[in-house]
C-alpha cells in the first residue's frame, strides 16, 4: 500500500513540474511577444501580460508544492541545527503542523476567493472569470497539504529518485563502477 502511494504521489509531484514548467515556458514566449507587438510593430496587444501574470501564478504555486516535496524550499536552520536530537525532532513536528495548518488556510480563502470572484471578469479578457486565475492558489496549496502529510506519514522524500536532479548522474556511476 505504501508503494502504491508513494508512486501515486510520484505521479502528482511530476504534474507540479510539467505543469510549471509548461507554464514559465509560454511565459518566456508570450512576454517577448508583448515587446515586440508594442516596440516593434507599435501597437500594444491586450492579452500578453494578463496571461504572463496568470503563467507565474501557476508556476509560483505549483513549484512550490514540488519544491516542498524535493525538499528545495527555502529553510532557515541556524537555530535548529544547534538544539538536541530529540529537539529537532520535535521542531520538525511543529513545523509540519505549521505547513499544514497555513496550507488549509490557503485551500479554504483561496476557495472562497475564488468562488467570489467567478462572476468577475478581466478587462483585457472578458471571457475569463477572475477566479479562475486565482484558482492555482487553493490548488497549489491542496497539493502542498498532500505533500506534508506524505511527509509527516511517510518521512521525507527528498531522496526519491523521481525528486532528485542527479540521481541519472549517480545511477550511471554505479553501473559504470560495477561492470
């Protein structure tokens, strides 16, 4: 059981990356393409920074939610790293609490963010409610929930192979080194 849910949540941290990096990808796009249509051809398109805004939020809180997991969030540990073992533990609990605790406040106004502002629109895109761009926000924060809970059930996952950027690197070396 506990495989089959760790592989689940394999699957869901590798939606956070794509879907974060898909959308810092059409964001390096859509950005030059709003110069260039203002400098270039002297006319200002509408759509180019709504959308970019819009790709960041996605990226931001998505990211983030795989950046918890990976363990590549930013942590101050200076203190931490000078108390007891057994305070460390109990600074690592605390923590968690904290990370879940904000992240539902993040899953229940984000929701209700965006549910009050659905009958809201753009002015550069009138067929797109607003709270369909806030909607990365209670989502991001739905995913990073799931991800301390992982945590605090299953331990850290920092070390999965599916997280790590060098596990290729070490892999190969391993095979390399035994043959």
């Amino acid at each position: 059981m506990r495989k089959k849910i760790l592989e689940t949540l394999d699957g869901v941290y590798l939606a956070c990356i794509w879907s974060a990096g898909i959308a810092i990808f059409f964001m390096c796009i859509i950005i030059p393409v709003g110069v260039f249509a203002r400098y270039a051809l002297g006319f200002g398109a509408q759509w180019p920074e709504p959308i970019a805004i819009m790709l960041m939020v996605v990226f931001t809180f998505l990211g983030a939610a795989a950046s918890y997991r990976a363990g590549a969030h930013i942590a101050v540990a200076m203190l931490t790293d000078r108390l007891a073992a057994s305070l460390q533990k109990q600074c690592v609990v605390l923590v968690d609490l904290f990370m879940a605790a904000i992240c539902l406040f993040g899953v229940v106004y984000g929701t209700k963010l965006c549910l009050g502002t659905m009958g809201q629109t753009l002015a550069e895109l009138p067929w797109l409610p607003v709270g369909v761009t806030y909607a990365p926000l209670p989502l991001g924060a739905f995913l990073t929930l799931i991800f301390v809970v992982e945590k605090m059930v299953f331990g850290s996952q920092h070390e999965r192979a599916v997280v790590r950027f060098d596990h290729n690197l070490e892999e190969s070396k391993t095979t390399t080194a035994g043959a």
